[in-house]
C-alpha cells in the first residue's frame, strides 16, 4: 500500500509521511527540495523498513503535477495528501503579484487538478486536502491566501460528500488547521509569527482524523473554540477581530 505527500520536505507534510510511514505504507514524497526529501526517504525507510521514494517536483507547474500523477499510476495509492502549499500576507494593494500568482497556481490550481487526478485513479483510500481555518471566514490582510482555502475547503467538503452519496469508497478529509510552527509564516513573508501547535501534534491528529472518517478535521481544543466563534459570531465582530489577528503578523498593532 503506498501513500503520496505532497509537500513533504518540511512541516506539517513531512509529520504527516513520517506517520504513515510508522504505519507500514510505501511512500511517495513530493516537494522541490531535493535534499531534504532525500534524507527523509532514506530516515523513514531505514526507520520502518517501508519503501520511500523522493519525487522532486514544482507543484506551481501543471506538468509537474500530472508527472506526479504519472509517476504513481499502477501502484497500489490508498492514501494521498494534498498538503503542499504557501502564504503571502499584507495588505492587497502592497503584496507582490507574482508571489500571489504563484499562491493561487499552487493552492487552487494544482491542488484541484490533484485531487481529480488522484481521486479519479484510487479505487478505494483516502485522501486529505490540506486547507487552514482561514477557509471559515474574510481574512483581511491575508485576503487571498484565505480565499485559496476556502476554494479547497469547499471543494473537498462538497466532493466528499459527492463521493458518499454514490458510494465511492474514496474518503475526502479536509484538514484546516490554525497556527502551526512551521517554516510557513518565513516563506510567506510574516515578520511577526503568532505562537502555534507543533507540526508533529498538527499531523497526528490529521491522520488519525482521516483514518477514523472525519470529514472535516480542526487540530487543538482552542481552534475548534474559535470555529465554533466564527460560527455564532456576527461577521461585524469577525471581520476587524480577524483584520488585528493578521495586522499582529505584520506588526500593525
Ligand atoms: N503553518 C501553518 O500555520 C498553517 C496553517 C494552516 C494551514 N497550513 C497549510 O499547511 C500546508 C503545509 O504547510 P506547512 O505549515 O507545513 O508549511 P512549510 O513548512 O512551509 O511546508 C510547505 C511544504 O510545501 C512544499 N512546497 C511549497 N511550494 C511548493 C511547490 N511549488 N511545489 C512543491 N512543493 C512545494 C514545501 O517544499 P519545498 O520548499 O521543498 O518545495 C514544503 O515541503 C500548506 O498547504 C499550508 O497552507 C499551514
């Protein structure tokens, strides 16, 4: 049984191999890096005695996406994570263009064109698409990074539930975290990150989450408090609560 993680050289991705490789699966790990992804691959497989092989990729680009596709066809995927992704915080008028072209490449694009081609390969497993607690509501000064995850949020929450009504045996787990400790906030540009739950605790509860059946999967007692705020709350209060949240990141505030 062979699982694919795609953005696995680093945070959130490379917990979430290192579990499924404890759990026996086979391993196909994407990213750009190829050193990192290497020296993961050769640490898990020694490890836990499973096959682990280093795609080296840049996911931005669709050809690389259906390389990936490609590259797994025929082999027995039961489990694949849509997790590869990245931020670009400031204001809207003041964020560079290009880094928020790439964002949406990465976020939407590739992510939707992967979870079609993926979903559409496995005839049973699970797959997990990695969104963020910024798919729940506005998130001024964050704007369109939070936009790409509400695309995925409902994308996934909707194809899950596709999938059920016709019997599908693929489940589609959506994880949307909080903060989480990860080079994330660095490769978006936040000069002033907010504390978060670690990578290894985030990705524990993600798979577990997808394994047990979740369909929507929010790590931390405190982040599912404030799923439920955003829930009751008025977007007249959510609105500048989250604009001085972000503003904090930037250190406006
Ligand atoms: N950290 C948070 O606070 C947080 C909160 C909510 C949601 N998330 C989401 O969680 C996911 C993982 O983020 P993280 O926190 O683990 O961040 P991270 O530590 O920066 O890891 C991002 C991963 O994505 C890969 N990646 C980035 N651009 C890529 C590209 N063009 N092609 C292929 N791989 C690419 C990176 O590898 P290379 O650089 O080697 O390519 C890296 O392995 C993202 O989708 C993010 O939006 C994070």
């Amino acid at each position: 049984m062979v699982a694919v993680v795609t953005g696995a050289s680093d945070g959130i991705g490379m917990e979430m191999a290192k579990i499924l490789g404890s759990l026996g699966f086979d391993l196909i790990l994407a990213a750009r890096r190829e050193k990192e992804l290497s020296q993961l691959c050769y640490a898990i497989a020694k490890k836990f005695h499973v096959s682990a092989q280093a795609f080296v990729c840049d996911l931005s680009k669709e050809e690389d996406c259906r390389r990936l596709h490609a590259y797994c066809k025929g082999r027995d995927v039961r489990v694949f994570i849509n997790n590869a992704g990245r931020g670009v915080i400031g204001p809207f008028l003041e964020t560079d263009l290009d880094a928020e072209m790439e964002m949406l490449r990465l976020n939407i694009l590739s992510t939707h064109l992967l979870f079609k081609l993926f979903s559409g390969s496995m005839e049973n497993g699970f797959i997990l698409n990695v969104a963020s607690m910024a798919a729940f509501q506005e998130t001024p000064l964050m704007a369109a990074y939070g936009a790409t995850k509400a695309y995925l949020y409902h994308l996934s929450s909707s194809v899950n539930y596709e999938f059920r009504k016709q019997g599908k045996p693929v489940h589609v787990a959506t994880l949307c975290p909080g903060s989480v400790a990860t080079g994330f906030d660095k490769a978006a540009g936040v000069p002033h990150p907010l504390s978060g739950m670690s990578a290894s605790e985030c990705a524990e509860a993600a798979i577990y989450g997808m394994f047990r059946g979740r369909s929507v999967i929010i790590p931390g007692t405190k982040e599912k408090l404030a799923r439920l705020a955003v829930k009751l709350l008025p977007r007249e209060i959510i609105l500048p609560m989250e604009y001085r949240i972000q503003g904090k990141k930037l250190g406006i505030f």
